[in-house]
C-alpha cells in the first residue's frame, strides 16, 4: 500500500484488469468482510514473492518473534521474551502452544530455518544455538544494536519443512489469518484461523481485489462493493469531502520527497568538462533557497502533504530535530547563485519519475519553474519506474534528482551509510548517487555501525546527518506526502504510519 502514492524504487506499473469486477459479484460474503482494493495486479494482493504483500497480506497470515506496534514499539509475539547476555549473542524464549496453518506445532526449529531464508539476516548472522524446542540463542557475526528492529521488520516464521516449490507451503504461517482463496491478477482471500494463538479479531474474512483504474475504484467504493479502498490525490476530493457516507483517512507515512545533486567537481555526469554546478555548496544552497516547498505542497499535492526538514521521519531512529529547513527565499538565492562562478546561471537536466504519476510531473514542473526564477534552466527527463532506478541508482549517472524515498526499517542508521557514506562492501553507499564524500561523515556510521549504546549510537548519527544535510547539503527535503484510505462510515481504522494493514485492529462500529 505504500507504493500507491509514493514514487520510491520498488514501484510495478499498475496494470488495468477487467475480470475482477465479474468476479466479485459472484463472491457471497459471510461474517464481518473488509474488501479492499489495491494498486499492483501482482504486489498487494499475490502469496507469491514479497513485495507489497508485505504491507497486506503477508503481516495477517504470519508472525515474527517480535513485532511493532501502532506506535513502532516493540511488542512480543511468537517470542514471549529475549535478552541480549553479550554484545553479540540475542537469547529469545519462544511462545508455546503455537500451531501452523498445517496443524505443524511452532518451535525452535522454525525460527532457525526461516532467519536462513532472509539473505539480509543471514549476513548477519554468525550461529544459531537451538537450546530445546522453545528456546534460542541467535548469534551475530558483530554487535548489532538494532538486531530486534530488524527482525521486527524483516522476518516472518515459516514452517521448517517450507518449501518454494511446494504450493501448500509458501502461504502456511501462525498469523490471526490464512490464505483461503487466491486468484492472480484477481483477488485474494484470507480468513480467520480457528487455532490462532492471540485474540479472535472482529474481521473475519478479508478479500483484497485488484482494479488499476482509479475513477473505476472510486465508482464501486461509492457503489457499496468496497469497505475499504486506497485513493490517489486528485480533483474528486474536493467531491468526496463532502460526502457523510464515507470517511477520509489521512496520514503521514515514513517517506520523504528529496532533490539530490551530483557533487562530483570532475567527471560528473552532466559536466563532463570539470564544470559542475552543484558540486559548489554555495550553489547548492541557493538551490535550496529557491524552493517554495508550501507552492509544491499546494499544487501538487492539493494540500495533502507537509514539510520536511530531512531525509528522516519523527518516527524514525536518528531523527535529528535541531536540523532546520533554509527559508524559502527568492533574493537570498539570486544573491547567492550571483556570487558563485556561475553568476549567469547554468543548465542542468532532472531526473524524475514522472510516468504515470501525475502529481510528481506537477511537482517536477513547479521546481523547474522555481529553480529558473534564479536563472537555473532545468530540463526534466521524465521517466519510468524503472528507467529512474537504472539510471540514478544502478548507474548513478544523474545530475540532479527528484524521488519519493520510503524508510520502513524505522532505523534511520540502516539508511545512513547507504545513503550518506561512501561507496564501499556491504552496500556501503548503495544510495548515494550523488558520489557524497565527506571523511568525517564516514567515520561517524563507522564507529556508530555497532555501538550499543543506544543513546551514544543516536548522537552519533544524529551528529552525521547533520553535517550531510545541514552543514554540506547532500540533498534538499521536500515534503512529506499524506497519503489516503477512504472507508465507509461505520470502519473503525487508525492507519499506521509504515501502512501496514493489521486487520485484527479494524473492526465494524
């Protein structure tokens, strides 16, 4: 569900499917339902792979050891406690009584098999210690202080007996719900499992269709077909606002809108010669100063959106709230690009993903439109999902760049040196298409990577994404776009920020 709003790297074009409004009339539903209806043919609604699904379907039909709540707090689940004895070694105490989908009982064994099926953990890593079927020492290869923010986030139990090619096996989890009817590009089924350990939920069939056409989705929201639906800003609410048979759900997500510069002096994508304009950080900041973020928020996103001061979110760990946003000022900036060594302005091209993505092709325009009332001529390439990916992340061939960035890890020090640190192993500066460098920032993420001291280790980022974004101004933040659920009356909803869909907190009033 993040995905139907945000322009961010994982994004499938949606594609239109006709069957699925047939079929729904042929569905009896029984028991309190919520139907929803989703973006992606093959992302929030399929078993298969994870993608989207992991925002619907996967998080009702499994458990982790521990999981987040509402608030990202830390709360148990298949784990009903853990300690950290060493810096390295995490001993959990798993839940009893637990059964699979399959009627398999829950222990050890699985939690063992499925960190091994998570490449990102198993990096990480070192030994898995199984003390008896309900109790486990995971050891890392080296500290890691948010080990548990990363399982939270990534990592559902399977079956140890799982497998990838066994149909019956990659829907079989211990969640409130399982996987009772599936059809691709369709819709999908889940209902509620009778032997789940937690508390019966007031939902308890859920159905997930598929219909791209957005007016379409809206007409049978309007119609009584859905309960729930996702909504793309756009001229109708103006409409639905006023009508008392709905509601409209707003909420900030964990992503931030950004503008990204080369900043390499020579040999830079667009400046070949050695001539890069925003390789200088006082061009940079005239930049910055140009852009009226309230004319963006306006315009293109119809009011729906914030401002953002960083890359980070207030939920997120490292959230640095000393880091202020330059003040949208025309004569400041002029003054500024007046002094530099290109006081007659320049021509740079940005990139951006604007294909069917209406609102971020009005928004590329406005700041096109705002950088040349200081004389920078700017030409946007607009482009694909994945033409953006390839060229800006993959080639990081790119001078400037506009892009929706979500950071679900809710650990902003995940992000730090893939984004702001140089490029290295371990995906060390993955992100960071823009070549920053800055040695000071380096050492920081490297003495920060597995402080465990939580309150050290924050300072510490906090120390580094100041300096990046404050001080050197690797990028400028936008905006934080709102995103939408529209409901009838009678739902009871408080979508989450990461836009998880927990069905066992919805429930009919």
């Amino acid at each position: 569900m993040k995905m139907k709003m945000w322009v961010i790297f994982i994004i499938i074009l949606l594609i239109a499917n006709t069957g699925c409004i047939d079929q729904q009339s042929e569905v009896k539903y029984q028991g309190k339902t919520v139907i929803k209806c989703c973006f992606s043919e093959n992302q929030s609604i399929s078993p298969v792979g994870f993608n989207n699904n992991q925002l619907t379907l996967l998080p009702n039909i499994y458990n982790g050891l521990v999981e987040f709540d509402g608030s990202f707090q830390l709360v148990p689940s298949l784990a009903v406690s853990w300690s950290n004895p060493e810096d390295n070694i995490w001993h959990f105490q798993l839940r009893k009584n637990v059964s699979f989908h399959n009627g398999a009982e829950f222990t050890s064994q699985d939690v063992a098999f499925s960190i091994y099926q998570y490449y990102s953990l198993s990096l990480i890593v070192e030994n898995i210690t199984l003390i008896n079927s309900h109790s486990i020492d995971i050891i890392t290869k080296e500290p890691e202080p948010m080990f548990l923010q990363k399982i939270a986030r990534n990592l559902f139990i399977y079956p140890h007996n799982y497998s990838l090619v066994d149909n019956d096996y990659w829907r079989i989890g211990t969640g409130p719900y399982q996987l009772s009817e599936y059809v691709e590009g369709n819709y999908s089924k889940i209902s509620y499992f009778e032997d789940y350990w937690g508390e019966k939920p007031d939902i308890e069939n859920v159905y997930l269709y598929v219909i791209s056409d957005e007016q379409q989705r809206i007409d049978k929201f309007l119609n009584g077909d859905f309960d729930l639906i996702e909504y793309n800003i756009n001229e109708s609410i103006n409409n639905l606002s006023h009508l008392t048979s709905i509601d409209i759900h707003t909420y900030s997500p964990l992503s931030t809108y950004i503008l990204g510069f080369d900043m390499r002096v020579n040999d830079s994508y667009g400046y070949s010669d050695g001539m890069n304009p925003t390789s200088y950080q006082n061009i940079r900041k005239a930049m910055y100063h140009a852009i009226n973020d309230k004319e963006l928020i306006e315009e293109a996103f119809q009011g729906y959106a914030r401002t953002s001061t960083q890359l980070l979110t207030t939920y997120h760990f490292g959230y640095t709230p000393t880091i202020k946003r330059l003040e949208y000022n025309i004569s400041l900036a002029k003054a500024l690009l007046n002094e530099s060594i290109f006081p007659d302005g320049f021509h740079i091209e940005l990139d951006a993903i604007t294909i069917g993505f209406d609102y971020n092709k009005k928004q590329a325009e406005l700041i096109k439109n705002q950088l040349g009332s200081i004389g920078i001529n700017v030409t946007i390439n607009n482009l694909t999902t994945t033409e953006f990916h390839n060229k800006v992340i993959y080639q990081k061939n790119t001078s400037l760049w506009l892009v929706g960035w979500t950071i679900n890890s809710i650990d902003g020090g995940l992000m730090y040196p893939q984004f702001f640190m140089s490029e290295g192993d371990n995906y060390q500066g993955f992100y960071n298409s823009g070549h920053y460098v800055n040695a000071e920032v380096d050492q920081i993420g490297l003495n920060a990577l597995h402080e465990m001291d939580i309150g050290k280790r924050n300072d510490l980022f906090q120390k580094g994404y100041r300096i990046a974004q404050q001080d050197d101004i690797a990028i400028i933040p936008l905006l934080t776009q709102e995103l939408i659920l529209l409901t009838v009356d009678n739902l009871e909803l408080k979508p989450r920020a990461d836009s998880t869909l927990i069905f066992e907190e919805i429930s009919f009033q």
